[in-house]
C-alpha cells in the first residue's frame, strides 16, 4: 500500500478532533463489516447504508453493513465452510477471535440487511437458505435486542454458518484522536440467490445497491460523505467489472492505522501499512 494523505478540511469535526491532544487513546472495539456485492446489467454494485445524523460515529456517511463484535459471537456456531483455523491464518489471529469476527460478519449483515449466509446442516455446500420474510424480521429483531446468538439462531432452523461465501480484503483501526474507535475486518460477499437487501435498521436513513465508481464521484463533487477505509474499499471494488472477479483470490492485507499529520494543505489523516 503506497502511502497516502486524506485532508481534514472539509470535515469541521474532525478538524476539531484531530487538532485536540489525545493523552490516553480510547480503547478500540472489535468490529466486521461485509461489501454485499451483486451483478446488475453492468458493473458490479455494493450494497450501502447511509448513517443517520444522530449516530456517534459516521454521523451522515455511507458505510457498509457491519458492527462491533458482539460476545456472543464467540459462542458455539454450526459451522461450514473454512474452519476458525483457516480464518485464523488469514486474519493474523487466534482461532476464538477469528471464529468472532466471521460470526459477526455473517450476523451484521443479516441484522442491517435480511441477507442470511447460511445454509442448510444436510446440503452444507448448498444454496444458501431463503427465510420467509416474517421469520427473518422477526430472528433479525431478536439479534439486535441481543435475546439470542447467531448460533442458536442457526441451530434451532438446523442451518450452517456458511464462512466459504465470505472473502477478506482490508482491516483498518480508528485514527488515535477518534473518540470512538473500531479494529475492524472488511468481508466480501456476493448477494447468494433468492434473497434480497433491505437495509431495514434504525442505523440509516438511506439503503441503496450503488456501483463503486459512481459514489466515488459523487463524494468528489461533495455530495456524499465517506471516511477514508470506504474509500479505498470502494475504489478496489471499482477496479473490478463482476462479482466474480471481485470474489477471487485472496489479496495480503495490511492492517491500517490512520496517523493525523500536517500538510502544505493542511491537517490530514496519512494512512501507510502498520509496521
């Protein structure tokens, strides 16, 4: 990753934030969001939410479905696909938390969207399971209230978690004078057939299918808010004309953390592979 500077300066409050000393970081929270990708006539489309203004962090910016891992998350989970060992290799971790963090991809998104990567136990390597739109609101509700864990979620419909549909492609951490900060894994995904997304959360105020290029352009001309991870992500996504292609492979992936630095043209947030 070459390094790479975003300026602050059309952005008030994070002027504000980066030019206040920070003596004792927040701590991060771990967190997995996924790019839900589908083909529509065209290049590829992610799926999107537009946070509402109200919210604490990316307050009015478009991000992808995804959320902090929740410890539930670490509990038992019907499993198909590469094991928490595997995952654990990809995502330079132990197995507990990686078995976490894909758990909590798959949870997000289907909380923020209705798209459920699961399958059923006897057909493993199957099409992935298209709920009824009453049982999925109705599980979705329960998850965000946080009665019940993706694992017996899956359990008690005899499905399996299905880690094969999900590929990794970033992993960035919260700049330092953030108040909120995230260690967060990026996934990929493709929209599995018979289901579609709605963006049903009380999180956004906006859910749209956009093609990468497009809402790179629109935060150019200013009409779109975008932190700088979306960004880069959007711009990988951009380089790719299907869902396939998008899917293939298995990039390195370096771990980012933003550093605020100073400019000719003003303060900015550098972002450079961890060491």
């Amino acid at each position: 990753m070459v390094p790479r500077d975003f300026l602050l300066a059309a952005d008030p409050g994070l002027v504000l934030a980066a030019e206040t000393p920070v003596a004792d970081p927040a701590p991060t929270k771990q967190a997995s969001t996924v790019m839900l990708l589908r083909d529509d006539a065209g290049p590829l489309q992610v799926f999107m939410l537009r946070r509402v203004p109200t919210m604490d962090f990316a307050a009015s910016r478009h991000v992808f479905p995804g959320g902090g891992v929740d410890p539930r998350d670490a509990e038992e989970t019907p499993w198909a696909g590469p094991d928490p060992e595997v995952w654990a290799e990809r995502l330079g971790t132990d197995e507990a938390h990686a078995r976490m963090l894909v758990a909590a991809a798959v949870r997000e998104v289907f909380e923020e969207t209705g798209v459920l990567l699961a399958s059923p136990a006897d057909d493993p390597g199957g099409d992935a399971v298209v709920l009824a739109d009453d049982e999925s609101d109705r599980l979705r509700e329960s998850l965000v209230a946080k009665e019940v864990a993706l694992g017996e979620v899956l359990l008690a419909r005899g499905l399996v978690l299905r880690s094969d549909l999900l590929g990794y492609r970033a992993h960035w951490i919260t700049p330092e004078f953030e108040k909120r900060r995230y260690d967060t894994y990026f996934f990929v995904a493709a929209l599995p057939a018979g289901q579609s997304a709605d963006g049903r959360t009380s999180e956004a105020d906006v859910a749209e299918w956009v093609r990468p290029r497009a809402l790179l352009d629109s935060f150019a001309a200013g009409d779109a808010l975008l932190l700088p991870p979306t960004i880069v992500c959007l711009e990988g996504l951009a380089e790719h004309a299907s869902v396939g292609q998008a899917l293939a492979g298995e990039p390195l992936v370096a771990t980012v953390l933003p550093q605020l630095v100073l400019t000719d043209a003003g303060p900015a947030v550098r972002i450079e592979p961890a060491p």
